[in-house]
C-alpha cells in the first residue's frame, strides 16, 4: 500500500504484485454524491486480498464504483467479488466491449484466447473518452489510450497532473500488445497513447504495474525505444508477448509437468497463432522447449527433474 502527500487527497494506491494489477482507491469527499470508488481489481486468485485491502482503505465507506481501465484479466478479475461484497456497486468499464461482457463473450474479452480466468460480472455504463469522471472530489479526465489493449482508457487529474496510466505506460515500458498478436497492426496506436502521455505533462504516474513514478521523461524515453525495437522486430515482440503469457500462468500455477504444459499450450488460442505466425518453423515440442529455456535462463523459472515423470516447471 502506498500514500504519497503529492497524490491528491483521499486517493491510495493499492502497489499489487503480479498477478494483478494496482487497485487505485478514492475515499468518498465530504458532500460528493458519487462515492468511494476503485480503478482496477486485481485477479481473481487475489479477490479475498482485494476485498480485504479495499475494506481497510476506505475503513467503512461503502464502495459505490468500481472502474476498469481495460477488460484483461488482471485489471477486473475482482469485479464480481467486489460486487458481491458491495450489492449496491456501479461497475463502469472502458467502452468498446459493453457487449461482449452483457452476453460474456469469453473469447472477444480474451480470457479464453489467453488461458486465463475472469469470473462473470455486470456493468452499468461505459467510461467515454473526452469525458470526466468524479473521484474523490475532483475530476478526472478520460483519454482512449488504444495499443496495449484496443478499449484501454487512461485518467487524469489536471490541478494534481496525476496519471492512471493502466498499461499504456510503466516506468520500464508498456504491457504486451496484444492486437499485433492477432494480425492487427497496433504500434502505431502505442505510439500516438505515448504522445498523448507526454502531451498532459503528469507530474505523477501511477501506472498499472509497478510504484508510481515521477521521471515521466525517462518512463517515455523507454518505452519509444523498447516500442522501436518493436517495430523493427516483430518477432521480438512475438517471443516477449508469449514468454510474458506463459510466466503469468506459472505466476497462477506455481508449478506444472512439461507434458501438462505441452497440453495447455496446445489448447490455448494465443499460443496457438503465435506459433503458427511467428515460429512455425519449429515444432510445437521444439518451440514449448525454447520458451521454457528462456525462462529458465532469466531465472524466472526453474526445471525440477522427477525420476519416471515429466519434468516439473517451477516459478522462481
């Protein structure tokens, strides 16, 4: 949990580690009809800890909203717990799948795709760019931020100038982007979000994974030449967005047989296209043996050798 005394008052900003994303929480102002709200909830594995963090910070306030900024699994895995817990709650999502979610299509909101899991829940309305939002007594300016994720919106705060960046932007980069894994040329979108980053001048970040930071200079710089090498590789991408996917599910599963893996890997849509796009000049068995290798080497994975078995991979 961090609170900074240059974030605006009555907001805290829940620091999640992986699997979710940071929970953004805004205590209800005195006479601010809107009520408390949070931006982002988590993963679902980590709904029992969200409701317990979100409990705490607003220390009896009712939640009245719960706001996403994008509709992957790490950043609304905890709606349906937290509208379980808060009967009452408005869930407000960036718009684009309003639909998907009334009729839970799993495959259009990705967690199908992926491999990862999102408990159903309901929404009462879209967060529409060019629009504000009140929140803790101020108001928050709503800006499509497309790349990352087609629908992502980012918030910010003109008086404070401080960001919620999602995954547009971290301090060491931008989450993968996932509409150039399925053909769809999005570079350019994570280009133009970047911009748009630089053009509101934030004093304060607070993005969707990691501390919140204030070199906003510095966080752009890295992103423009990790996006540049991007574009001049899109394999390079390709291999980060599948190493990425694959530590996120160990990050669930803790451990798992290669043969098990070999399985899942085979029934997971986004491994599937990467393969066959990007790396079909191997074999599945070949290329499930580079990624686990990979892993392995940056130490974010270990092999575990069982006599007569498939080999446990390990998270670290």
């Amino acid at each position: 949990m961090t609170e900074a005394p240059f974030l605006p008052p009555g907001l805290t900003v829940l620091e999640r580690g992986w699997l979710s994303a940071n929970n953004i929480v805004f205590a209800a102002a005195a006479g601010d009809a809107e009520g408390a709200a949070v931006v982002d909830t988590g993963y679902v594995t980590h709904s029992e800890q969200t409701l317990a963090l979100v409990a705490e910070t607003l220390q009896g306030q009712p939640l009245a909203r719960i706001l996403n900024t994008h509709l992957h699994s790490d950043h609304c895995g905890g709606n349906a717990a937290l509208q379980a817990a808060y009967p009452q709650v408005q869930t407000w999502i960036a718009p684009g799948q309003a639909d998907d979610v009334r009729h839970w299509n799993e495959s259009a909101l990705s967690y199908a795709p992926t491999g990862q899991e999102c408990p159903r829940f309901a929404i009462t309305g879209v967060l529409q760019p060019g629009s504000s939002v009140r929140l803790s007594g101020r108001d928050w300016q709503i800006h499509a931020a497309p790349g990352h994720d087609p629908h992502s919106v980012i918030l910010f705060e003109p008086d404070s100038r401080t960001l919620i960046s999602a995954d547009a932007l971290w301090e060491n980069g931008f989450g993968v982007v996932f509409p150039e894994i399925e053909g769809l040329q999005a570079f350019d979108e994570v280009a133009a979000t970047l911009d748009c980053i630089e053009q509101l001048k934030p004093l304060t970040v607070i993005p969707g994974h990691g501390s919140l930071f204030s070199d906003v200079e510095t966080a752009l710089a890295i992103a423009r030449k990790r996006l540049d090498g991007f574009v001049q590789s899109p394999l390079r991408h390709a291999s980060y967005a599948a190493k990425v996917l694959l530590k996120y599910k160990l990050l669930e599963w803790q451990q798992i047989s290669l043969q098990d893996l070999g399985q899942w890997l085979q029934n997971t849509p986004y491994f599937g296209v990467l393969h066959q796009r990007y790396f079909g000049e191997q074999t599945q068995a070949q290329w499930q043996q580079s990624l686990v290798d990979a892993l392995v080497t940056s130490k974010a994975a270990s092999l575990q050798p069982r006599e007569g078995q498939s080999p446990l991979l390990l998270n670290l």
